[in-house]
C-alpha cells in the first residue's frame, strides 16, 4: 500500500479505516503464527541435522563428515613409547617348546683367520632368535570304503555300514569348524570363504557348502543355545540390548542378554515389550538397558538404565536453547559426578563411600531435575525427559548398592557389535531358519569371546558330539 492509497482509504470514513486496520491485524496474526510455525519445524530439522553419535543413541558409522572423531586432548609428547618405558619385546619361548633347532657358526675370525671344523667350539651361551612359520597345511583325505560280502548261506550280499560320524557330511569336524569360525567370527563372505579355504588347506569347496556347513553348525548348537538363556535368567545381573535386523527386506529385531561370560541372541519381530517379557521370563535377575519402553514392565528395583545413554541425550538437550540448554548442562555435570564417583570405587573398593557419594548426588540433583519437568512454556522441548528420570529415578542408581551391576550397559553393546557389522555386510537372513542360525552361532561366538575361550576348539567338539549322537558340551 502507498501513500496516496492510504490516504484514499482515510478519507472514506472512521468505518472503513477501522475495517482496513482490523484486517490488516489478522492478517498479521495469521503471519506470525505462520512464522512461529516454520521457526519450530526449523528448529526441529536442525535438531535432526545435528543429530550423532554423540548426542544420540546413532551408531559412529552413521555420522555424517562434519561430525569430528573423538579425539584425546593432546597431551605434549610425542607419539609412541615414552623416555623411561619399559619395553615389552617377544619373549623367547623354552627349549622344550622349540621343534626345531638350527646352529649357525662363525665361518671367519674379524682378524680375518678362517675358522676350521675342528675350532668350532661353542664358548658361553648362544644368541638366541627364534622364527615361527607355519607349516604347508594340506587337507587330508579319508576314503572310508564300505566293503561288500556275500553270504554263504543265502547268496546275498551284505554291505557294511558307515559310522554315524563319517556319514553324515563330506567334511571333518575340523574343517567344518573352521569354516564356521571364519564366516561367523571374521564375517568372511561365502564367495571369500570359498577362496580362503581353498588356498589355505587345498579343500574342494563351494559357497553352497558353505551354507551347508553353517546349517549343520547350527543344529549342533541347539542344546548349548537353549541352555544359554537358563543361564541368564538364573543371573544376579543382566545387560540387555535390541538392534534392528533384516530378514528377506523385512524388518525384524535382534535382541541380546548378556553376563560377565554368556551371551544369548534371539531375532524377533520388532522391539515391542512382548519380546522382553518372552525372553526374561520369570528372571530376578537386575536388568540394565537403556531407556526403551519395553523394559518399563520390570521393578524399578530390578533395573539400572544406562548413564552412557543418558550423557548423550544430556548432551542433545545442551546444544538447544533456553531452558532446554540449561537443563542439558545440569544432565551432563551429573554425569560427570557419577561417573568420577564410579571410577573412584573402581580404584578404592570402597562401596559405602560410593554409596554416601551417590546419595549426596540425589538430594542435590532431584530438585533441579524436578523444576524442568514442571508444566511452564519454557520446559516445552526438556520436561518429557526430566518426568520421565523423576519417574524411573530409583533405576538411576541400581549399581551403587550391587556388586555385578555397572551404571552404563557398554557390555552389551560391545557384545552386539559383531552382530551389527555382520548385519551391514549380509544384510541380515533370508529366512526363519537363517535366523536361528544367526543366533545360534553369534551367542556361541560371543560367549566363546566373553569365556576367552577358542571358537574354533568349541565348534570342533560340538560338531564331533553331534555326529556321533552323543550329548553337545554347553557353553558353562
């Protein structure tokens, strides 16, 4: 509107100005609840945008380039082993323990003499350097030959029958293992493993036979997998954890129990708490996962949330603004006090200490968590988060009064991780029967992992006690 329009409008009348400015209010209004709008959707897309794994339950393989790796502050010195450093070099191994041994004699003096065979007479102990090399690994065949005989009385013939062990695959135990141990450990692929296999003992194999292998491993490890979660539940203590997985496209859930030294994988639907309740059964055992709803069915004195989950989503609320930043930057300094009272006991042991310490952190920190989960305007983006620690707050503190309970569930994400790079690289199964073998083979070579115990030893003696019909050994 110009000037001469305005003026226009002005000498219509007192109606028609009063008219003019009442729409040009609401017009106004419609704009700026527009605007509050588009500042708040926004303000959401840079909440997404910022999102990491810092700041998020996000894995580090999903930050995008502008998201710096984590980085030590630098210390001053240089890199590698410090001045004063006690060196830690290949010790050499016993006599006893050589196979073989190779003299070496000076063939000259420095001085130029030529020693003779008769002067080469050892004076002092020798220099010792030993070499470890493998030695030409070639498969062995085994032709097991199933005669036939003919009987004198009737004239038919008879033919013997092969040893349940020998008849069942085309392959030894040993082999079977290995092939096993690396396409589950190693996460080699079948095309790989076939390439493997083949230049390191000389097998005929294909990627089918590999697959097959993996099946007949897998059934091998039924008792052992079953016998896992008995295990678990009869725990003191549990870490828990649920990732997604991929099942012919479709999406599925990998949950995960873990202890000190078992672990047990199940591939389920989805993530709904029906799955938990399924696999927890009847456990007493004290939980601790981070804050997914489908734990909110356990005690709240039989759960301990994860703080690492907690500095993260601490964090995302300090990069906001207002109310929501202050309330992030309390989160995080409680943090910081748990976890340095934490590592205090790691070193002393002192858990009445750490218990005293933690109480001191809950009469100082509830009132602030409380003021943010008050219903003002201000707590808009903060106060679901802040009721939702007031409502768990005993499961806060689960691991100061109990010895096998730890206040983060790291754990158990370390013990998935396998699972996840492997679920990258296959893309998951393609079939209900590829996933009980994912979880049969995964929660024996986590265990096996956790137990610092030989996968491929294990699988050697499962797979030989299963051809034979004989009882699986556990993982114990």
């Amino acid at each position: 509107m110009d000037r001469a329009e305005a003026e226009a409008i002005y000498g219509q009348g007192r109606e028609v100005v009063v008219a003019v400015l009442l729409r040009m209010d609401e017009q106004i209004r419609r704009l700026e609840e527009r605007v509050a709008r588009q500042d708040e959707r926004i303000g959401e897309l840079e909440r997404k945008l910022n999102r990491s794994s810092r700041n998020s339950s996000a894995p580090p393989s999903s930050d995008p380039p502008s998201v710096r790796s984590r980085s030590k502050d630098p210390s001053g010195r240089k890199r590698g082993a410090q001045d004063g450093h006690e060196g830690h070099g290949r010790p050499l191994l016993p006599a006893w323990a050589v196979d073989e041994v190779v003299e070496h004699w000076p063939a000259r003096c420095r001085c130029g003499h030529a020693f003779s065979d008769g002067e080469r007479l050892a004076v002092g102990q020798p220099a010792r350097h030993q070499v470890e090399e493998l030695p030409p690994i070639n498969v062995r065949v085994i032709e097991h030959r199933s005669q036939r005989v003919c009987c004198p009385e009737c004239g038919a013939r008879s033919r013997a029958a092969l040893p349940g062990e020998v008849a069942w695959s085309c392959f030894g135990p040993r082999l079977e293992a290995a092939v096993a141990a690396i396409s589950v450990r190693n996460r080699v692929s079948r095309d790989d493993a076939v390439e493997l296999i083949e230049e390191l003992f000389g097998a005929r194999i294909s990627p089918g036979t590999v697959e097959a292998i993996l099946s007949r491993t897998a059934a091998a490890l039924g008792d052992p997998h079953e016998d896992l979660i008995d295990r678990l539940r009869g725990a003191l203590a549990i870490n828990m954890d649920e990732t997604g997985w991929r099942t012919a496209g479709q999406r599925r859930a990998l949950w995960g129990i873990f202890d000190s030294r078992h672990a047990y994988f199940a591939v389920r639907g989805d993530r709904h708490e029906d799955h938990a309740k399924e696999l927890l059964a009847d456990t007493k055992a004290i939980v601790t996962s981070d804050r997914w709803w489908a734990y909110t069915h356990l005690p709240l004195t039989r759960r301990q949330l994860c703080w690492a989950h907690l500095r993260r989503d601490f964090k995302a609320h300090a990069e906001g603004l207002a109310a929501e930043k202050e309330f992030g930057q309390h989160g995080l300094a409680l943090c910081e006090r748990v976890f340095w009272a934490w590592e205090v006991f790691q070193h002393t042991g002192d858990r009445d200490e750490l218990k005293r310490t933690i109480r001191a952190l809950q009469r100082a920190y509830e009132p602030i968590i409380r003021s943010f989960a008050a219903k003002r305007a201000r707590n808009k983006r903060c106060r679901g988060m802040a009721r939702n620690l007031l409502k768990a707050w005993p499961a806060l503190w689960t691991f100061a009064n109990h010895d096998s309970v730890q206040p983060t569930n790291n754990h158990a994400e370390r013990a998935l991780r396998s699972a996840v790079i492997y679920r990258k690289l296959s893309l998951g199964s393609q079939s209900e029967g590829g996933e009980r073998r994912i979880e049969r083979l995964f929660s024996a070579h986590t265990t096996c992992r956790l137990q610092d115990r030989s996968l491929f030893v294990y699988l050697t003696e499962a797979l030989t006690a299963h051809a034979r019909g004989d009882p699986v050994p556990l993982l114990t």
